[in-house]
C-alpha cells in the first residue's frame, strides 16, 4: 500500500495503536500490526462461500446466494477488541479498515463477482444517535473503496430494537427480530444481488430477519458478510 507524506507525518505526531494489542503501528499498516494480522483467526470461509459453517446457518431460513465471515469471534479473545472498539469506543475507522482489509482478502477469491451492491445492517435512530455512526455501514465503506461497489443505506430500515442479544439463547434471538426490519425501497433493489453487512454473526437471527425483509423486493439475491463469526 502506498502511504502519502502526510500519513508519514501524522503517524510520527499521532501515533495509531494496533486495534488488538495496541502496539503503535506503521505507516503502511492499516488497523492491525503485522503480528496480529499474521495470528487473526481467518474462517477462509470465502473460498467455500456457497457451503461453509456460516452459510449453513442460513439454510432453510431463506434461500442465501453465499456468506462469509473474515474470522472466528470469542468475547474473551484478543480479537474482540475490534468489536469493542467499533461499536462502544468511538472508532469508526476501524470498522471502515477492518472493512478494507476484508475486501481485499475476498476479493482475491472472486467473492464479490455478481454483486451489484451493499447494504450495511441497519440500526435505530437511537442507537446510530448514541453511538455516532452505524459500524455496519462504516465497514461497508471499507469495503465500496475496495470494489467500487456502491452502499444501498436507506433501503431498508430497523424499526424496533428490543434488548442486545448478546446474552441471549438461540430461540430468544429468533424472537428478539420478529418484525425489527421495514423495506422502504423495494423499487430500488428488484432484480439485484445485494450483499447484506454486519460486524457479528452468531446464530444469524438478525441476518435471516434482515434478509427476509430484503427478499420481499421482487427478484432479489442476497449474500452475507461479516467481520466475524461467533465460534459455537
């Protein structure tokens, strides 16, 4: 990657932290120091996207095109300070890198052939006001510099939230989502093969809820990508 004067620059006033062990990073690294990227927890589930751990979840729920997640997530592991720090620590970057360096990892693999756009996860307009921003969305810009494909925002829109599900069983998930998902632009997508983004993926309640919601715009094919995969 080639790396501007200015980058140089801040990175000698401003020093950027490796986003899972905190060590100051290099010019040329992104969001992750080598070592850490060396040891990520990589699913290769992009290789295999039309069978793999992730896809299976999703058999049966709606007819999936493909899915793969960048790395295995443990709450407790080194990884997870990526999430943390997405979603609760104020760093948008680290979505939109993170979402970048997925990119360029799929790519290679031709994951993205036949996509047509990305629609991040939405959120509430509560929590994207609580937080700043949608990290959904902020990966899938790490992901558009990369593919060039364009991001469909305001195509559909999370309407209820009623607690994290984080702590949740199976079954409580399925229903935490029932009708969480409004399509407010059907016109824009008929025909299209959207690849839907989110950061976690753990029983796929919330994908599966999302995509359905997509799926009533005629003709759709829908995809799934996520940085991380919660190992079962």
């Amino acid at each position: 990657m080639r790396t501007s004067l200015w980058t140089k620059l801040l990175d000698v006033i401003s020093p950027r932290p490796c986003a899972i062990c905190g060590e100051r990073l290099s010019a040329n690294e992104l969001v992750l120091c080598g070592v850490c990227h060396m040891h990520l927890p990589v699913t290769h589930f992009e290789q295999k996207p039309l069978d793999n751990p992730m896809a299976r979840l999703f058999w049966g729920r709606f007819p999936v095109e493909r899915a793969a997640a960048l790395f295995f997530y443990e709450p407790q592991a080194p990884v997870s300070r990526i999430i943390y720090d997405m979603k609760y620590h104020n760093m948008p970057e680290v979505a939109r890198n993170m979402g970048i360096i997925t990119a360029r990892r799929f790519a290679a693999s031709g994951f993205f052939d036949g996509i047509d756009a990305l629609v991040p996860m939405p959120i509430t307009w509560r929590r994207k006001w609580k937080r700043g921003y949608n990290q959904s969305y902020e990966i899938a810009r790490g992901i558009s510099e990369v593919t060039r494909l364009p991001i469909f925002k305001d195509v559909v829109k999370r309407v209820r939230f009623k607690q994290s599900q984080t702590r949740q069983h199976a079954w409580e998930r399925l229903h935490n989502v029932d009708d969480a998902f409004r399509l407010v632009r059907p016109e824009k997508i008929g025909g299209l093969h959207l690849l839907l983004i989110d950061d976690i993926v753990t029983t796929g309640a919330t994908a599966t809820a999302c995509a359905c919601e997509l799926a009533k715009a005629s003709g759709v094919r829908i995809s799934i990508l996520s940085l991380g995969l919660t190992k079962s």
